[in-house]
C-alpha cells in the first residue's frame, strides 16, 4: 500500500517554508499531495490557478509531488485520493496548540488519517504567508521568502 501524505494549506503565497517541509517529508512517503484549499468566500492574493501553477513550478521534475485543489473537509479530499497521513508544519508553540486541536477533530471524523508534525527548520520558522503577502502590499522584497518558481506570479 503506497503511504500517500496530504499537505493541506491555501498557499497565498508558497513559500521556502512550505517547499522546505515537502522536502524534507518525502522520504516518508511515497507520494505527497500539495492540495490547496479552496474557500470561496475569501479572496486571495494569488488567484487559485496561479497558486497551482506556482507550486508545480517549485516541484517539476518531482515525481513524488502532486499538486491539487480541492473543497470540503481535509479528511473527506484524504479518502478520495487515498491519503493516510496529513503533513503539518509547525513553527511554535501557538501552531501546536491550533493543530493538535484540528488532528484530534480530523481523527474523530476519519481514524484512518494521522497527522504528522514537522517542526519548521531553524532559519525559516519567522516566514509565513500573511506575512509574505503584508511585505508585498508596501512594495517589500519577498526574494528571500518564496521560492524563485513563485516569484513571476508575484509580479504580475
């Protein structure tokens, strides 16, 4: 049975912290499922279609990388492409508390499905998407922040 991985997020934008832990997590698995969670009530920096494009840029040549979208619950999209496990980066304390709270919900409603946690690499845990997204909005260099495959899409 392969050991499918979901790494469930909206992504707005990818950044060296996301594709560092999908690195780092491919040896565990077979195959991980970037998916991109579509929540239509809100309006993001990146279009969908961007986003998507934009991670499959980080990860060509990457077999073991899928990239996706999907709508719904986190554990309902893991049964439907067979995943197992959800891969979940964390970068605190605050993280902890937030998704041990969802992986214990997502446990009840699929027991099949474990979370798995990977502490973000030292010299990367400062970067997420909000803040990313707040350094473009006054004109800042993300350059340092998002891998180079994202960066077109951040131009435009």
């Amino acid at each position: 049975m392969k050991r499918i991985a979901l790494f469930p997020g909206s992504f707005d934008p990818f950044t060296k912290a996301h594709e560092d832990l999908v690195r780092r997590a491919l040896p565990l698995f077979d195959e991980i499922h970037v998916a991109i969670g579509i929540n239509s009530a809100k309006q993001g920096l990146l279009s969908v279609d961007d986003r998507e494009a934009s991670i499959a840029g980080v990860f060509a040549g990457e077999d073991g990388v899928k990239i996706a979208t999907f709508k719904g619950l986190t554990v309902d999209y893991c049964k439907e492409i067979g995943a197992r496990f959800i891969l979940r980066g964390l970068r605190n304390g605050k993280d902890l508390e937030f998704e041990q709270a969802i992986a214990q919900n997502n446990l009840i409603l699929n027991p099949d499905v474990e979370s798995y946690f990977l502490l973000s690499r030292s010299g990367l845990s400062h970067i997420s998407s909000t803040i990313v997204r707040e350094i473009l909005r006054y004109n800042g260099d993300v350059t340092a922040l998002v891998p180079d495959a994202v960066l077109p899409f951040l131009e435009r």
